[in-house]
C-alpha cells in the first residue's frame, strides 16, 4: 500500500548510465533480428513529486538461462538467483528485453504483461519493492513502466513519463502519452532552428533545476526562460539586499527585502516563451530535505551557488542520482595595493564519466565543514583570515557574473544537443586580464574518489544534514 500511495502522487521515470546502456545494446540488439532478455537490479531516487529507478547492476543470463526462438523467453533458475542477489543487496528487480523490429516508445503485448505480471509475483514476494520492465527498441529508444500491488491487492502498472542515458550527454526518452512535447509557438523560431525542431522537442520537456539565484543564476534563468525551457524548479534561501542590485538580473529598488525566488519567479514569467510554464520553488539550502528533494525531480541542475557544502551536495547528486550539474566559479584576487590582480572564472558539467567537483577543486572539504558550523558568515572568523585568503575573495561586477551564466547555458546546450565537436567542453576557463579562454581534459577523478565510486546508488547513501525547520544563515 505505501508504493500505491506513492505512485498515485508522483510520476515515474527510469534512468541509466552510458556504460551500463552500451553494454545491454550490445546484448539486447542481436545480429540474427531476434529478440533478448536481460534482468538488473534498480534503486529508488524519490524526489518531491518524482520517482525513478535507477538501474545499478546488470545481471547477464548465463548458459540455460534463456530460450530464443524468434520470440525470447527466461527460466525459473535464472529469475530466482537474480531475486537472491536483489534481497541480498536491497535493490529492486528489472526485466529488459528488446523488441528488434521496433521505434519509438513501445508498448506491451499480452505476452509481454502476462511475462512481466508474473515476474512481479516473484520479485516483490522475494525483495518487498516494485518490479520494472523496461523495453528497447531497434532505434535504441528505451520505455519502461513500474508493477505494484493496488487497493484490492490487484497487480497494477505505471508507465513511465521518460527514461534518461546520462554520462558525458545526457539522453532523454519521452512518453509522448505522458509528456507531449511542447511545440513552438513561433517566438522561438530561430532558437528551435539551431538545433532543429526534434531536438526542441525534447530540450523542452526537461525539467531544469537552478540552484542559488544571484548574480549568475538570476541570469540562468533570464536565457532559459527566453529558450522555451518550460519547467523550472527554483532553490534559494536568501532575500533581494541593496548590495546586490548591481549583479541581479531583473531586480530592482522595489524588490529588496523580497525572497529571491519570488523574484526570478516573476521575471521567468515574464521573459518565457512556453506555452505551458511550470514553476517549483523552495526557500530552502539544498541541503534541507524538501530542497534536496525538489531537486531530484530535475534532470538537470544548474549550481549557481557560492559556498562549499551546496556544492558538495550537488556533487553528490550528480553521481548518485544521475542528474547533470552545471557549475561555475568566479575567483578574483587584488594586490596590496588593492588592485585587480586576476579574475578567472570557470565552467564545468559534471556527470558520471567525468571529473567530479571535488577532483576539479570547484570547493575544498574543509570549507564545507566550517560552512556547517556557521563560521562562514561569522565576520569576526573571516576578518581573521589572511588578506589572500580565497574565502575574502568574494567581489564580483555584473559582466563577469553574466559571462559565467552565458557559459554555463552553453554547457547545457552541448551537454542535450548534438551541437558540439568533441562531444563535450571539458573544464572551460576565462582569464579576464588576458581574454583566454582555455579548455581542459585532462583533469580525472582520483581512484578512490567518494563520488564517482556511488554511480547511480540513488537513496541508498542520503543523509540529512539538519532538521526541516532549520537553515544557514544568509
């Protein structure tokens, strides 16, 4: 009954790695046209108003597992070792298999729900969770749909609204049924004309997270809006302040003293070009469980923030929930004499199969932990600090800020648009006093890195960090 409760209030989705879509390719897409099965285990990402499984472990039939005939079908053995294994982990079972001749999103024939019903039977009476099925099509488009019990202690099924490939691109499959793609309304004719109207069809329909709306992400969320983006969550704690209205985009006199969200909320509004806007906002750090949770409902995040444990939390989301995050930093340093003596700011996508924030230095992990205990925002601990010290660095000017937020959109459009060459940026890097910009690959996470060692452990390793009524202050 708690699984009907949560299904009857939040979509569904599923979500892989690039490596573990190569690999059931490979297997599932047979040379001979025939079809193929495969079982995996899956963990659940709940967000607010979503949940998704995400599929860990692939669990390759062995010799006798299987019986391909045109048609494929499994044996008893193969189901209860991959039962065993799933109780033994915790994790969910899924069931994937091909249909060969197949396009687009797939539906199900009776044979596939008669297979999939008693698959369920299995799977829920050994581990207690649902049970996915998931189908490939010949094109390579993925559909997937969750069983449960219902009221009556009937089995049910959900499809899901889309499944998602994420590593270095992020690759969405959409259920037109669930999640009809917006189309253009004609203010966004020589936007969709870059990267064609299929591929409109789909960028869209993401859902897009910006975290922290000052200086750069106010400006996010100006040329998201303008874009056609149609579905925004918004994450932010902090109120408009007299020393900001020389960096916020769209701010102004009227508006300090009000929440930023309610703010950049209002200026979305205004600038979108969609036809069907949704807007989510929490007055929340993301490290507040109803902010984290908001933010698993993305597929893909933008960290606009400027302190170290948001960061951390990001990081850790990225990997372990298989949602992208753009970030980007300004570092600015004077002289004695007070003078500019640098200002870099850097850009950089991270997702499973590149380097995490913390291997790219984006935030060191000994601020994060001064950041939990409040001395952050204590003035006496920072005026204490050495006058080069990289926590005091924190001027900044609107061209600087509206660069970054130009940069990390371009970010977004390489990493779900086929419009770049090689497939992604690297670590981009902007010298100001010298206009160079530089790009970097050479950067890769060390081996026991926390981050990219849990790809895809969703739920499983989350930790509150505070109660729901408290929060850092601003």
């Amino acid at each position: 009954m708690e699984y009907l409760k949560i299904f009857k209030q939040k979509s569904f989705s599923c979500a892989l790695s690039e490596p573990i879509d190569e690999t059931l390719k490979l297997h599932l897409l047979r040379e001979d046209g025939q079809e193929d099965l495969t079982f995996a285990l899956w963990i659940p990402s709940e967000g607010k108003n979503r949940f998704t499984a995400i599929i860990k472990e692939v669990i390759f039939p062995e010799k006798g597992d299987r019986n391909v005939h045109g048609n494929v079908s499994y044996n008893y053995e193969y189901l209860l070792r991959v039962c065993r294994t799933a109780l033994k982990k915790g994790y969910g079972v899924a069931l994937l298999h091909s249909h060969p001749i197949s396009f687009g999103w797939q539906g199900m024939s009776d044979d596939d729900k008669s297979t999939e019903m008693k698959t369920f039977v299995n799977a829920f009476s050994t581990t207690e969770l649902p049970f996915v099925g998931m189908t490939l099509g010949n094109d390579g488009y993925w559909s997937s749909r969750i069983w449960y019990y219902g009221e009556d202690e009937d089995i049910i099924y959900k499809w899901s609204e889309s499944v998602k490939v994420v590593g270095k691109k992020l690759q969405p499959f959409f259920n037109d049924k669930i999640l009809p793609a917006t189309k253009p309304n004609g203010q966004t004719i020589r936007t969709v004309n870059v990267w064609g109207e299929e591929q409109n069809d789909d960028i869209t329909r993401l859902r897009v997270g910006v975290i922290g709306l000052g200086s750069v992400g106010s400006v996010v969320c100006e040329m998201l809006a303008r874009m056609g983006i149609s579905k925004f969550v918004l994450i932010d704690y902090d109120t408009v302040k007299k020393h900001n209205l020389d960096r916020l985009c769209g701010v102004f006199k009227d508006d300090i003293g009000e929440r930023k969200i309610d703010v950049i909320k209002r200026n979305i509004e205004k600038s979108s070009t969609s036809n069907n806007l949704e807007i989510e906002i929490a007055d929340k750090h993301i490290a507040n469980e109803v902010a984290y949770r908001l933010s698993l409902d993305c597929d893909v995040l933008f960290s606009c923030v400027d302190k170290p444990w948001g960061r951390y939390i990001l990081n850790h989301i990225a990997y372990a929930h298989l949602i992208p995050v753009i970030d980007g930093g300004i570092s600015i340093e004077f002289d004695d004499n007070k003078k500019l003596n640098f200002a870099d700011w850097t850009v950089h996508t991270v997702s499973p199969g590149r380097p995490c924030l913390h291997c790219l230095n984006a935030y060191h992990s000994s601020d994060v932990e001064l950041e939990k205990q409040g001395l952050l925002e204590d003035t006496s601990y920072i005026q204490g600090l050495p006058d080069n010290h990289h926590l005091k660095n924190r001027e900044n000017i609107s061209p600087f800020s509206f660069n970054l937020a130009s940069m990390e959109v371009l970010h977004f459009m390489a990493l779900v648009a086929n419009l770049v060459e090689p497939e992604y940026y690297g670590e981009q890097k902007y010298r100001f006093k010298h206009g160079f910009l530089s790009r970097n690959y050479d950067v890769e996470c060390e081996k026991n890195c926390d981050f990219t060692n849990h790809v895809g452990v969703g739920d499983s390793i989350f930790e509150l960090f505070f109660s729901e009524n408290e929060e850092p202050k601003s």
